[in-house]
C-alpha cells in the first residue's frame, strides 16, 4: 500500500498570507457604512439635513442684520440699466418685506454653502475607503469656491446682459415698470442656477479621484455635453434670445473643458503608486 505523506492541518503548518494593503480599508469601510441599515440611512440623512437647514438660518439670519446693502448690491446695477423715467415698483404692502426675506435667504445659502456640502460630505463618508475620504477638503474648497463664482458671474455677467435686453422694448407707448418680486426670482434663479452649474470641476475633480470618469471618456462625449449645456442655459434663461443663451452657454462649456484639465492631471493613472 502506497503511503501518503502526512499533512498537518494545523494553522501553524500553513504558510503565511501575504498581507493585504486594502484589509484595513475594506475593514473601515465594513466597520462605518455596511453595515448601517436603511432606517439608520434614513436617520443619518435627517440629521444632515437638519444641520444644513441650522446652517442656511444662521446664515439669514446674520445677512438680514444688512439687508439694505444686500438691496444696494443687487437691485441699484439693475436700477442703472432700466431706461429712463422707469423705476421699480411693488403693489401689495408686504411685498417689499418678502423681497428682503429673499435676499437674506440667497445670501445665507451663500454664506452656508461650505457647512452644507459638509453634511454632504458627511453623509456619503462611511461609504468611502480611507483613501478616498482624504479628498473632503478639496471637493468641498472647490465645490464652495465654484458655487460662489457661478453667482458671481451671473451677477455681473449674466443677468445684467439679459436685463439690458428684457428693457430694450420699452417705448413712448410702453413703460417699462418692473415689480421688485419678479426681477427677483429671475436673479435668484439664475443665481443659484449657475452656482450649481459651476460645480462641474469639483464634482469631476471628485469623480477622477474615484477612477469614476476619465479625461478621455469625457472628451469622447464632448458633442453630447454641448448639447446639454446648451438646453441647460435655455432652462436657465428666461429670455429666448440666441445672445443670452451664448453667454451662459459658453462659461459652461469652458467649464467642461477645464473639467477634461482636471481629469487628465487628478485621474486615477496618477495613482499607479497606490493601487500597485
């Protein structure tokens, strides 16, 4: 009888595993996010959106105490462009009041931008390697600067093209006598329209890092994203003029061209170093 030779199956026998660079990470990850359940998803969202909800009161709060400069900023470049012998008017007596409520909300959503993609950030964390929640810092520096900047230039840039243009049909029969509110829901739209639009670097910058998107798939569908930024920028804009459409369309697509930037120099082929 053949003998065969003798194995043992002692753990001390075996031979040693090497060790895995991604354990501790994937242990992090099943000790935080995996293992939460949906209510406790439900609950975690609740508290993210009641501390952002703290932050844009606080906010409204602290820019209500200027509200009459806020005023000053926004509508006196308006009032300049308005033709002459036209003013802003408001008919109903709490109009103007309601008018400050919303300047001071656009100025706290403003103001609390950053804490409030810090609960966004928070909220998706635990779902996150370790390696990955180091890119907190930069998204959200990048996503408030962006934010900021897309209100900036739609400020100074934007809306003030398109009110030229919405007050060039006034004549000797028609006056031009705009209402407060109206004027300002059309800036607080456009306003906070390209403040999200002007997040695209951060959330491709976000994206790159994760080896989500590529430089080169974002340049393959560069034709596609011409299309959308400019069905974007008539959603945007309320006037149907080609020229207002271009002004807003093109920032956006210089936006997604400085996005393909950012992926090329942030994507994961930087990280070889890492993953090897």
């Amino acid at each position: 009888m053949a003998l065969v030779p003798f194995r043992s199956r002692h753990p001390a026998s075996a031979a040693p595993a090497e060790p895995d660079p991604w354990a501790d990470e994937v242990e992090e990850q099943e000790g935080d996010g995996a293992r939460m359940t949906f209510l406790e998803h439900l609950d975690e969202l609740r508290r993210r959106l009641i501390m952002s909800l703290v932050a844009v009161a606080v906010g409204c709060a602290f820019a209500f105490t200027f509200v009459g400069h806020i005023y000053t900023f926004i509508m006196h470049p308006l009032g300049l462009l308005l033709p002459k012998g036209s003013n802003f008017i408001y008919t109903e007596p709490t109009e103007a009041f309601v008018l400050y409520l919303k300047m001071s909300l656009l100025a706290g959503i403003i103001l609390a931008m950053p804490v409030v993609l810090l609960q966004v950030w928070l909220f998706v964390a635990p779902g996150l390697y370790a390696r990955e929640k180091r890119l907190a810092i930069p998204f959200i520096i990048l996503a408030s600067v962006g934010f900021a900047g897309g209100a900036a230039f739609s400020h100074y840039v934007a809306f003030p093209w398109m009110w030229r243009f919405l007050g060039s049909f006034s004549n000797e029969d028609l006056v031009f006598a705009p209402k407060i509110q109206p004027v300002f829901s059309l800036y607080m739209k456009m306003a906070l329209g390209m403040g999200i639009v002007f997040q695209m670097p951060a959330i491709v910058y976000f994206l790159a890092r994760l080896g989500v998107v590529t430089a080169r798939f974002l340049l393959r569908q560069f034709k596609y994203a011409v299309l959308i930024i400019f069905v974007v920028a008539a959603v945007i804009t309320p006037s149907g003029d080609p020229v207002t459409q271009l002004i807003l369309a093109g920032p956006m697509t210089g936006l997604y061209v400085i996005s393909i930037a950012i992926a090329w120099i942030f994507g994961r082929k930087r990280d070889t170093d890492e993953t090897s």
